[in-house]
C-alpha cells in the first residue's frame, strides 16, 4: 500500500509539473508575442505566429489621402443587389 501511495504522489506530481511547463510553453510562444506586437501598434498574425506592419492604403497605391473616392456617381454605382435584383 505504501508504494501505491509513493506512485500515485509521483504520477501527480509528474502531471502537475507537465501542466506548469505547457502554461509556460502557451505564454512564452503565443501571449507575450502577440502582446509585444500589439504594443508596438503592429498587427498579429495568429495563423502564421507573426507580427505584421500595419501600412495605410494611401502608401500601397501612392495615392493622397485628401481626394475624394473615386466612385461617387450614384448611377454608376447602380446594379442588381438582394433588393432589387436583376431581370
């Protein structure tokens, strides 16, 4: 019987520590990253694990930010939708 007891501590104590280190694994891999990229103002790719630089529109198509939309003519934006669908 003293030995039952002896194993079972071990056995508990062996999923306790297993439990501690994957807490540590999750945290050290997955939340202080994801913080460190939030705090830098960055964007935190889940998928991939990475930390993504958040660039305006404006940059990627050379465009001011003081135009106007380029669509604005309301018949031009006309077109079949759920409410009125196309005949």
């Amino acid at each position: 019987m003293k030995s039952n007891i002896t194993r079972l501590q071990w056995t508990f104590f062996a999923i306790f520590l297993a439990s501690c280190v994957g807490v540590f694994a999750y945290h050290y891999l997955w939340v202080w990253p994801k913080a460190r990229c939030e705090a830098r103002g960055g964007a935190w790719a889940a998928r991939w694990m990475k930390c993504g630089t958040i660039y305006p529109i404006e940059t990627l198509t050379r465009r001011p930010p003081n135009l106007p939309p380029i669509n604005t003519d309301p018949k031009k934006m006309e077109g079949p939708s759920a409410s009125k669908p196309a005949k």
